[in-house]
C-alpha cells in the first residue's frame, strides 16, 4: 500500500516528523518498508500557459509557442502534437534542471530561438508516458512554481499490509490507526448524502444472498465521459501508484483508496434490468475488461443482467458494459462480497486485481452507502449528471456478526506480562473503534464493522499491546524456573545430517510444500496430491508427496542461469492421503547434476553417477553409527532410470530411493547432466546407535583376499555382507576392491574381488584358524548365491 504523507496528513494529522511517523507505524504492525519522494528532484519548472502558436518555418512538426510565465513572454520551440493557444503546461526556464540531471538552456532550434521548454509528465519523472505535454489545470496562475502548484514536495510511504489488516487497504483506515497510536484528533466525516436529480432506478436481485447480502446501486444520466480528471486526483492516484484511464474510472478509484471499498462503473444503456447477483451457471463466459475471454464455472459470483453475466464480482467488470467515450450513464455499483467467496477465484483465472485484493480479506460491510456517495459527489463535480436515488438491497441475516468480546483482565496481565490501567486499557478500545463496556471480569468489546480480524479476547490483547507500544514493554527478569529437556542419545537430530551434505558440497533448498500437480504425477503416479482450496496459482495446487518434483525445479531454475554443477537436498514434510486422514512424513531428498567435480587440473572431468551419490548417502547413514542395517537393493520406481535405481531398506523395511532420473523426465523438464536423486525419511537416519567400547586388539590381524564367480545380477553388497557374517567374530573389516567383466569370465557372470581382516582379542590367529574361517565363507557363498572360486 502506497500512502501519500500530504493526503494522510489532511485525515490526521500528528506533530510527529516523517520519519518518526513511518516509525510510528511500524510499532503498530504497519511495516513501512521505504520512504520516497512523490517526485524526482527538479528545478527552475514553472507554471506556463501558451497564448500562441504557429508553425515553426523550417520544421514541419515543430511550433513556435509564445508562452506566458508570469509577467513576461518567453518563445518556446514545442514539437508535442497537444501544444495549443490556451493550454497550461509545465515550462522549464533556462538554467532549469530536470531529472537525470538533465540541464535547460537557451538555445537556438533550426534556426528560432526557444528561451525554455515545455515539459511532458515523463521529462518531470510523473509518468511513463510521453504523448504530448502535460495538461495542467487553467486555474494555475501562469509563472508560479510547479512544486508548489501539484504539492511535489511530498512523501510517499510504501507500507507492507499483513493479510489480516484488510480495513488499512484505505487511506480512512491508516488514519484510524495513527488516530489510534499517536491520539491525534481524525478529521473524517460522513459523506453528505447526494439528492436524487431523476428517479430512475435499476431493479437489483440478490440470488446469492450469503456470497453479496448488501448491494447499492445508482443511475447518474447525462454525464460527460471526456471529462478530463483533474490534476490533484491524477497525481494521488500516481502515488498511490494506480495509472489515470478516464474521470469516471479514476473516480471509482479514488474512492476506493479513500475507504478501501471498490466500486464499478457500468454503461447503463448497455445493462438490460434486472441486475442480479448470482453464482455463475455451467457454460456461461464473460469477456473482461482486458478483452481476454472466460468460461465461468458454477463457484464463480457474478453480477448479470437479463442477457447474462456482465461483471466477475468482485475482480473485473466485463468488457461488453465498460465505461467509453461514447457512455452518456452510468450504473453506479458498490457491494459487499463475502471473503471466502472471492478468496482464490481471482488466481484461479490467473487474475489479481486491486478489488479482489481488498474483497478476499474483507471490505468493510457498512462502507458501500458511503462510498457511493462520495462516488456521487465526485461524479458530478468532475463529469456532471444527474443522479437518481441509491437503490440499496440487504440481506440482513447474510451479513457478517460481529459478537462482542469478553477480554479478562487477567488474561490481559497474564499474556502481556505487566499491569495496564483500566482507563488506559478503555481508552485504547475507544480509540480503535470498538465499543466497550466494563464488566466485573473486564471488558465486554463490541469490534467494529471494518475489523474482521478482532473474533478472539488473544485479538482485543495484541490490539492493546500494539497501542501501548512494543518499545515501552518493561523489562523484568525471567522468573520461572527453566529445565533443560534431556535429548535422548539413541535420538539424531537433523543438523549433523545438513552439515554433512553440506560439507560434501551440497547447498539447502527451501520449497514451498505445494507444487505442480502435473510434474507430481510424472514422478509419483500413484500417489494423490491433495488439492488446495486456494492455490497460489496453478502450478502450486497441490500438496507434495514427494520432495523430488521442489529440487528438480531448483536444479532447472539453476542450470538456466548456467549453473552447470548443481547439489542440492532438503529437509520437510511430504503430505499423502485424504484431509481427514493426512500422513505427513518429514523426509530427506537430494539432487545431483553436472560434473563430479568442479572444474580442476587434477581430476578427469566426468559427470556426476549413481555411485557418487550413494556415497553422499552411506555418510549420512554412517551417523547412524549402524550402516550394516542399511541395505541398498535393486528395484523399479517410475521415476528413475531403469537399471540405476535401489530401494533403501534399514532392517529389512522400506525407507527410501536413490537413483538416476529417468531420460523421459530428463528431457520433458531441460535437465542435463544425468541427475541422480535420493530421497530418504528422516525417522530411519535418527534413529542412532549408542557409542560402545570397543577394545584395541594385542594381536595382529590377517588379511585374506578371494575371488569369486557369481551370476551378474548378484549385489557386492550381498556378497560382502554374508562373507562377514560367515567369518563370525574373527571379522574385523572387509574391503571390496575388484568387480571384473570380460576375457576369462563366463557370460553372465563376474568376478567379485573382496579382502576380509581377521583378528581375535585373546590371541594371534593360526593359517588353520584362518584357513578353517576362508572355507567356511566359500561353502557360504556357494550355498546362498551359487558362487565358485575364480580360477578353479
């Protein structure tokens, strides 16, 4: 939200400076993120009215312009096709300087002396646009500084709304706040009520009396749509940052930055009565006002007429009764919409207007009356007219409740920590609009209509310690007693888990828990993502039961910025199942593109593979202090390459994936590089082994290597893990040092090269010992894998 400090200041105006002002807003939960000037810095620009014009003679678009700054004449050459006798318009004088530095003199142009030069709103820095001079209002008196005619000198504060502070959407509610705060007087009054001029009337039938329960509207005949709109409005519009289209539009604008209730101008003579409120029917479309066409479903409120659907409720009017040119009436339209009926509709048809923004975290429902008054008042003073009564439509028992609230002393005293007086706690209520009453407990708070978020006594408390002021809590020394929680040591944390990957060369990733709903069932098809009410947008609709479609996007959205070697993981949460019956699982997921290495003189470069991510693996689950219950066996996952993919087990249960991504996938998301995925649930990496001792053997240890020929679908792993389980206690170590294919060896087959260390802590091993323990791990292999020694 966009706030002008001069306008603020004409609702409520508190001796605070600037920034002490911005301060104080911040200290009541209206964060002001930046403080600009409403206008570049220039100099020297003063009001000038152009009295002549006639053709420049040796340029067949320029003019010569005779143009009065105030008691003198100065000769101007003007190329801006708007310039005519008559008109008012910014003239820099020589020796001005305007934004960028940029520094006017007088100088000679094909050949005519210009003494100056007229300026357009973009050479000022007001405005983008540069189709002519900017038009300036002919009760500026000629000569007069610029500045000071369209008070520049001004203050824009860009304040970040929390979603539930809907009613500060509006200058009348910024101004209540700094009343509030700072108990400066507020200077607002009820909008004078606008005698109907005719009494034509539009009938109005609400059919959805829960989604809109108050509806006004007003016929205003005989208005001028050319009607210019004045300086003062274009330029608060400007800094509230909303682009001038045309007085009638401007004007809905206006009012809605004034009380944070939009409105909407139809062309009356293009409704056909009766205007209804109702949700949209199955096949029903609307052309918006960008001309881009939809198809309506039926969660959709609409405002129609008897041919159909004319206006999305609450977002966008429709194209067909815009205001124009040619428009001689209007349909004045305020409503209140329910929140919940708008919130989500907008983004769902990839549309964020400045109306929706304001209905889906609530209007104040008592405010259409007035703002359709003040609408009125502007109308006819800018666009003239004639107005009709106000026809107004309410569906009482629709309307939001506003219940009163208990709020306890001592819950007060409780939750803040220190002792308020009552009086002071009644006048902070008053002063935020409520209505309170003291009760033999407390208060009993009647909230006001434009405050949808005072529901809870915890709402009436954060209200009076964000009166009182965070900065004059008082400090007191912490009294109850504090008792470290025991962590138990079978029990492994996250962070030794982070720190690994990232000393491994891994970076963080943070994704939001909801992704896109195609690439979660490319990569998990048998799983259902839970939708959600109200996306962000379409490709965030559902919840993620994986962590893998998140880090693939990352690792696309880094190798586009030429990020060739990418390594990423996160920790968080996937969701699967039903909303009455959601399984969250924290888990841990990696990706792994592009070299092994970074670029280097001392390592071939070669890309990342499926092994150099099980490492990274097997040190996560080395923290366990029991990697031998971790097993890695080969399997088939839709995502995943086949023949590069095994399914993790701990125990013999099922905890995780590692793999190459499927080609298909590869290509279909522009990812190079071959990226290798993991994903693991955090449950089976925390659960740790206790430390043990382990005594240091007096006697030497015996390594013995051996051989062996098994089928090629055989894992080392299994391999090597059933030969130390063979050689019992005498093994103290094992090392797999060669798998070997081709000459020699058998088709369909390998050679599996493994060394076993043997030692005993009561004395040295005899070759017999050693020999009886070998045998036995041969007949072993023979038996569970059908394996021979190589060479015999």
């Amino acid at each position: 939200m966009r706030v002008s400090e001069q306008w603020l200041r004409e609702w409520v105006n508190p001796s605070l400076s600037t920034e002490a002002l911005a301060e104080a807003l911040t200290m009541a939960g209206l964060e002001v993120d930046a403080i600009e000037p409403a206008a570049p810095a220039f100099t020297g620009v003063v009001v000038g009215s152009i009295v002549d014009c006639r053709p420049h003679p040796e340029a067949d678009r320029l003019q010569v312009c005779d143009v009065d700054a105030g008691g003198e004449r100065l000769e101007v050459v003007c190329g801006a096709p708007n310039a005519r006798p008559g008109l008012s318009a910014p003239l820099a004088r020589a020796g001005a300087e305007l934004p960028g530095g940029l520094q006017v003199q007088a100088a000679e142009v094909r050949g005519v002396a210009s003494a100056g030069m007229l300026c357009s709103a973009s050479e000022l820095g007001l405005s983008d646009e540069a189709d002519g001079l900017l038009e300036l209002p002919e009760s500026l008196a000629p000569g007069s500084d610029l500045r000071q005619a369209l008070a520049l000198d001004d203050t824009v504060l860009e304040i970040d709304l929390t979603p539930n502070r809907a009613d500060c959407l509006g200058m009348i509610g910024i101004a209540r706040d700094v009343a509030a705060r700072t108990g400066a007087e507020m200077h607002t009054a009820e909008p004078q009520a606008v005698p109907a001029a005719c009494d034509e009337q539009l009938p109005i039938t609400l059919e959805a009396e829960a989604d809109c329960p108050r509806y006004t509207g007003r016929v205003i005949r005989d208005v001028d749509p050319q009607a210019p709109t004045p300086i003062w409005m274009r330029e608060r519009l400007r800094r509230a940052g909303i682009r001038s289209v045309s007085a009638l539009v401007d004007i809905t604008n206006y009012v809605m930055l004034e009380y944070g209730q939009p409105l909407h101008a139809f062309d009356l003579d293009r409704l056909s009565p009766p205007v209804t409120a109702r949700r949209a029917r199955a096949g029903e479309t609307l052309t918006l006002l960008g001309g881009e066409q939809v198809e309506l479903d039926e969660g959709v409120l609409v405002i129609a007429d008897a041919s159909g659907p004319v206006a999305f409720a609450g977002v966008m009017g429709g194209e067909p009764t815009a205001v124009g040119d040619a428009t001689t009436g209007i349909f004045l339209e305020a409503a209140h919409f329910h929140p919940a009926t708008i919130a989500g509709r907008a983004r769902r048809y990839g549309l964020h207007t400045d109306s929706s923004h304001r209905f889906e975290r609530g209007v104040d429902f008592e405010t259409p009356r007035a703002a359709s008054e003040r609408a009125t008042q502007l109308v006819l003073s800018i666009c003239g007219g004639r107005p009709g009564p106000i026809n107004e439509v309410v569906a009482a028992d629709a309307l939001p409740r506003r219940a009163p609230i208990e709020l306890r002393r001592e819950r007060l005293e409780g939750l803040l920590g220190w002792s308020i007086e009552e009086q002071q706690v009644s006048g902070m209520l008053q002063r935020l609009g409520t209505r309170p009453e003291s009760t033999e407990a407390g208060w009993r708070v009647q909230p006001p209509s434009w405050r949808f978020d005072m529901e809870r006594e915890v709402d009436l408390i954060e209200e009076v310690a964000r009166l009182y002021g965070f900065d004059n809590v008082p400090e007191r020394p912490l009294r109850a007693p504090l008792h470290v929680a025991a962590a138990p040591e079978q029990q492994l944390d996250d962070r030794p888990l982070r720190t690994t990957l990232v000393e491994r060369g891994y970076f963080e990733a943070i994704n939001y828990a909801f992704v896109d709903p195609q690439l979660q069932q490319r990569l998990d098809p048998e799983a259902e993502g839970l939708p959600l009410a109200n996306p962000l947008s379409a490709e965030l609709a559902v919840m993620r039961t994986s962590l893998w479609p998140g880090l693939l996007m990352a690792a696309q959205r880094n190798q586009h910025r030429q990020h060739e070697r990418v390594r990423l993981f996160e920790c968080g949460r996937t969701f699967r199942g039903h909303l009455d019956d959601l399984a969250q699982t924290p888990m841990l997921a990696g990706v792994a593109a592009g070299p092994r290495y970074a670029e280097q003189w001392d390592a071939p470069r070669r890309s990342v593979d499926f092994f150099d991510v099980k490492a990274d693996l097997e040190a996560l689950i080395a923290q366990t202090g029991e990697p031998a219950s971790f097993t890695f066996e080969p399997a088939q996952h839709v995502a995943l390459h086949p023949g590069q993919c095994a399914r993790i087990l701990r125990d013999d249960s099922p905890v995780g994936w590692l793999g190459t991504l499927h080609p298909e996938h590869a290509d279909a998301l522009e990812l190079h590089g071959a990226p290798v995925l993991f994903e693991i649930t955090l449950e089976a990496l925390s659960r740790a082994a206790l430390p043990r001792f382990q005594p240091i053997s007096r006697y030497p240890s015996i390594r013995r290597d051996l051989a062996v020929l098994v089928d090629d679908n055989v894992p080392a792993g299994a391999l090597l893990r059933t030969a130390r389980d063979a050689a019992g206690t005498y093994a103290v170590g094992s090392r797999l040092f060669d798998v070997y294919r081709g000459k020699g060896v058998p088709e369909g087959q390998k050679s599996v090269a493994m060394g076993l260390i043997l030692q005993d802590y009561s004395r040295t091993l005899t070759d017999r010992d050693v020999d009886d323990v070998m045998a036995g791990v041969v007949s072993r292999l023979q038996q569970q894998f059908g394996a021979s020694l190589r060479g015999e």
